[in-house]
C-alpha cells in the first residue's frame, strides 16, 4: 500500500494519507507516544481495542467503535494498544480546499476545536457501515491512483467529514460551568508552571486566559480554594524552598533564579509568606532531615 499519498503542484503542498491503524510501523507507535505537533488534520478510528490521548490539558482513553480528531498545532500523545484496529486519516487545508470556488474551513467547525480539546464521536450501525465505505472507497483511490483519484478521494473525504459533524452535533453536549471552570484552572497552572519566573501578576495569566483578573480569581477561589494570587505566590514559595534545601544556592542567586530583580524584596516576600528568613527556613529544613 502507498504509505503516504502527498499531492504537490508548483504553488502548494497538499497533504492525504490514509492506512489501516495496524500498518504502523513500531518506529510510528513510539513516535506517537511523546509528546508531539502536526501542521495537519489527523482523524483517528479506533474499532477494535483502545487507545490513550492525551494532551497538555486532559487525557482519555478511546474505546472502540470511536473517531477521535486532532487539529494541527495542537501537542499531543497516542498511545496504541497491540491489537488496537482502525484507521488514520491525515490531511491538510491545502487538500481540503483544492479545486474547491466555494469552502468553509474545517477550522470553523467545532469537529476539530472544541474548548475541551477532545472531539469524540461514537459510530455504530447505518452510520459506521456508511463511514467504512467511504474508508475504503479513499484506500482504493490510494492504493490505485489516476489522474482523478485526487477529485475523488477529496469529495469521499468531504463526505466523511460531513457524516461525523452530523453525528458530533448530535451528540455533543456543551461542558457545565463546574467542567468549564475545571478546564481554566488546568491551563492556569500549566500557564504558571511555564511563566511563573517571569510572570507574577493575576493580570498577566488573566490575558492569557482572555479572562479579567476578577473572573479568574474568582474560578481559582471556587476551584481550588485558595486567589489567584496566592497560587501564583505558592508555585514561587515551593520553588525556593526547594531550591534552600536541596542546593547551597544564596538567597541572592535563588532571587535571579525566579525572576527577582531585588534581592532584599525576594527576602522580603520570602518571609512575608512563609514567616521565615531565608537563612531560618534552610537551617531548619536541614536540621530536619539531618
């Protein structure tokens, strides 16, 4: 089987692959459990078997008789069981557009970009069997090309996709604000872990979030219990603390390390939230565990 079909003009590369989940080489399946980016489309249909998916902000298992999509840019891991079967599909804009006057871009559906960064649907009965044709329509064109196979694999490929955000309509329901605001406090805490030397203002992550400071210290307090703020101060407290122990580190050094430009309000700020000196809370922990 062609392994990869890649449509390229002198303009543009479009992208179209397609092959049975259990074609993947050993070397594909290692690849796909780190974390990884695509600039393409992929769809993944798991009919026999499981799968895990995981991105930086949820992850799941994927039962059988599931399609999964994954827009591009989006980091993400795919862990295969053995006798996992199914299909993967890839493509790209430049595909799905072509020789096309008139396109709404898939990026406008909520198939591929929903909030939760999971896009499930289940397919069983008239449905599936209608989905497999198609399938297998594609994998023929692919496997035996001629000058139309291009045309006719890219309107299999529209149909498909209008048959699975017919079903993803119906049976997706919108996330409560309770999983709403569980989803903010996830990416608020991956935001911290990767900004928090640099960034220490509520007002900072509330932009990233597109949120006002008011709105996310509001969903930190009802998530978690404790402002904003004081989650951004905590990440910061255990990081010096951790730093006092485990390393001979100055309180000067560890003050640069987490983005201080004052040394003496690093002191400050150290004691302010910990009711120790810097020198106390090393002293102490040591003798601890001595």
């Amino acid at each position: 089987m062609n392994r990869t079909n890649l449509f390229t003009d002198e303009h543009e590369e479009r992208i179209f692959r397609i092959l049975p989940i259990c074609d993947l080489k050993e070397e594909e399946r290692r690849q796909n459990q780190l974390p990884h980016l695509h600039n393409f489309y992929s769809i993944f249909w798991i009919q026999s078997g499981q799968a895990v998916h995981a991105t930086d902000f949820v992850e799941y298992v994927i039962e059988k008789d599931t399609l999964l999509f994954v827009p591009p840019g989006l980091k993400h891991r795919m862990v295969l069981d053995q006798i996992a079967t199914g299909y993967s599909i890839l493509f790209n804009e430049e595909f799905l557009r072509y020789n096309r006057k008139e396109y709404t871009p898939i990026k406008e559906y909520d198939l591929f970009n929903n909030p939760e960064f999971k896009t499930l649907i289940k397919v069983e009965g008239d449905t599936k069997v209608q989905l497999n044709l198609l399938v297998k329509a594609m994998i023929d064109e692919v496997q035996q090309p001629d000058k139309h196979s291009q045309d006719v694999v890219l309107n299999l490929l529209h149909l498909f996709l209008l048959h699975s955000i017919r079903i993803f309509e119906t049976q997706y329901q919108p996330i409560s604000e309770e999983e709403s605001d569980s989803l903010t406090i996830i990416r608020f805490k991956k935001l911290i872990e990767e900004n928090y030397t640099r960034e220490k203002s509520v007002s900072a992550y509330a932009d990233m979030l597109q949120l006002s400071p008011t709105c996310l210290s509001e969903v930190a307090k009802k998530s978690s219990g404790i402002t904003a703020g004081e989650m951004i101060r905590n990440r910061i407290i255990d990081e010096a603390k951790q730093k006092l122990f485990a390393t001979d580190m100055s309180g000067k050094e560890i003050a640069y390390t987490l983005g201080f430009e004052d040394p003496s309000y690093f002191s400050r700020f150290f004691k302010k939230y910990t009711g120790l000196t810097i020198k106390d809370f090393r002293d102490r922990s040591r003798k601890k565990y001595q």
